[in-house]
C-alpha cells in the first residue's frame, strides 16, 4: 500500500479553520444574538465571530485543492463509497438526533420536528453544501487540468455568480 503524502500547508490550513469553527461556536453560544449590539460584550463576540468567518471558505478550499489536483485517485466509486457515503450517513444520523432532541427533550410537536427533518439543523448546512460540491467535482477536475479552460470558467464564475447579481442589486438600490 502506498504512503499518502501530507501536504503540510493545507494541514495548516485545515488546523487554523478547524480553530476558527470553535471561535464561531463559542462565540455564538454566549447569547450572541440576544445582547445588546451596542454593549462591549457583543462587540468583543461580534469581533471574534467575524475574524472567524473564514473557516468554511477555507475548508471548501482544501477540499478544492485535493479533489481537483489531477495526481489525486479520485474514482467514481471511491467518490460516491468512501466520500459522499460518510457524509450523507454523517448527515442523517445528526438530523435523526436533532429531531430527537427537539421532539423528547424540548417537547416540540411533529410539525416541527418534521421541518427539521426535511429542511437542516442551523449548522448542519455545511454537509449537503460539501456533498453538492463533491457531486459536481467529476465534472470539475477536467476543468482544473486545463489552465485555459479554467480561468474561462473562473470568469463566467465571476461574471454571472459575483459581478452580475451585484450590479443588479445595486441597480435596484440606486434612488
């Protein structure tokens, strides 16, 4: 079996936003949202929770990095068996407690629990964001390894997500 090699700035990486994951966690846990906006408190938690917000960007760009470097095996099985598996089982699972949870602990009615249930738990939101990201990474990696298809797409990226919403928006915002 042949040794993985680590790459040793994306563990970096990985070990700064997996820091700034619990900052926003402990952050938002000390009533964040219920203090007033204008006290020292929240400005200190609002601080902290905003230098943190990095986290999530910097793991889908780990994720990016190996799943779209061509010298990674990446098979449709090993995708779909190993990758999408853990975390839709990962994401069930946590859902099925949450409903618990909020069914026999918190004594809510099935309307809600079904609501959650359908729709996610507040921060279970990265896990069918990441699945969607994998699902698309077969049609991805032919784009990462031509340079000139990929800046091609990385504009129309720019144009149509970024730019173009933008302009309308601040069209509409115009007096």
């Amino acid at each position: 079996m042949a040794h993985k090699q680590r790459v040793a700035y994306l563990d970096y990486l990985r070990l700064v936003a997996i820091l700034g994951v619990i900052t926003i966690h402990v952050t938002t846990s000390l009533n964040f949202y219920r203090q007033d906006y204008a006290s020292l408190n929240w400005q200190i938690l609002n601080f902290w929770d905003g230098l943190s917000r990095f986290c999530a960007p910097v793991f889908i760009m780990i994720s990016g990095a190996i799943f779209l470097n061509p010298d990674f095996d990446l098979s449709w099985e090993k995708l779909f068996k190993k990758y999408l598996r853990r975390i839709v089982v990962s994401y069930l699972i946590w859902q099925l407690i949450y409903c618990g949870w909020y069914y026999f602990a918190k004594g809510s009615d099935l309307v809600t629990v079904a609501k959650f249930l359908i729709g996610s738990y507040d921060h279970l939101w990265y896990l069918p964001m990441i699945a969607g990201l994998y699902l698309v990474t077969p049609l991805l990696r032919p784009l990462a390894r031509r340079r000139r298809l990929l800046e091609y797409y990385l504009l129309l990226a720019l144009v149509f997500a970024w730019l173009l919403p933008t302009g309308l928006d601040l069209i509409r915002l115009w007096p």
